[in-house]
C-alpha cells in the first residue's frame, strides 16, 4: 500500500460525515494501522479502504466524549468554530484568539 497525503492535520477540527460527532485530530496513521479484529468488526457495506490515512481524535458528541479512529473518507472539516469540551484537548492543545488549535509548546523543567 502507497500511503497518501493526510487531507487534516494535527490540532484540525473534523467531523463525522455519517455520525453525529466531531472531533480534533491528534495523530495520524498513514495508512490503516489497527488490528485486522477492529477493521473486520465494521460492517462490510461501510467498511474503509485501508489504504488512506486514519485519525485518532478526541471525539465527542451530544452526550459523552471518548477517543475514536476514523478513515479520512468519513471525515470531512468541522468549520462550526464551536470549542471542543473533550477534556484531554486542553492536555495537548491550546486554542489560538483565532479558535484554532495549537499544540502545546513541551515544557522541560
């Protein structure tokens, strides 16, 4: 498999094109990096391509938060501006005046 250029970047707000939530991308796999037991556990007429990037994202929807790994086909920009509430985001990330995220500059002590 020839690994593809990542459509988001790190820190990006994305959303579900089928499910109702968002999320922000703080890791990307080049190509499909999971177990073969995940990927068989998806339905076959929604299961993704391997061969595209995936994101780990700090998701969340209407009720609850959690860590999700997507398919860059289901993901397509969340443009809301909305803040994320996942309480892991302010660990990695700050948010910018502008409403983007940013990662956090390492601190050695």
């Amino acid at each position: 498999m020839k690994p593809r250029i990542a459509k988001f970047a790190i820190g990006q707000v994305v959303k579900h094109r089928k499910y109702p939530f968002r999320g922000i991308v703080y890791d990307v796999d080049p190509v499909f990096a999971n177990t073969e037991e995940w990927w068989q556990s998806i339905p076959v007429e929604v299961r993704p391509r391997k061969d595209q990037p995936f994101y780990h994202l700090f998701a969340e929807n209407a009720d609850t938060e959690y860590v999700a790994y997507v398919s860059e086909q289901n993901l397509m920009a969340d443009t809301s501006g909305d803040p994320m509430r996942h309480p892991q985001v302010d660990e990695m990330f700050v948010r910018a005046l502008d409403g983007a995220y940013k990662i956090k500059a390492a601190r050695f002590n």
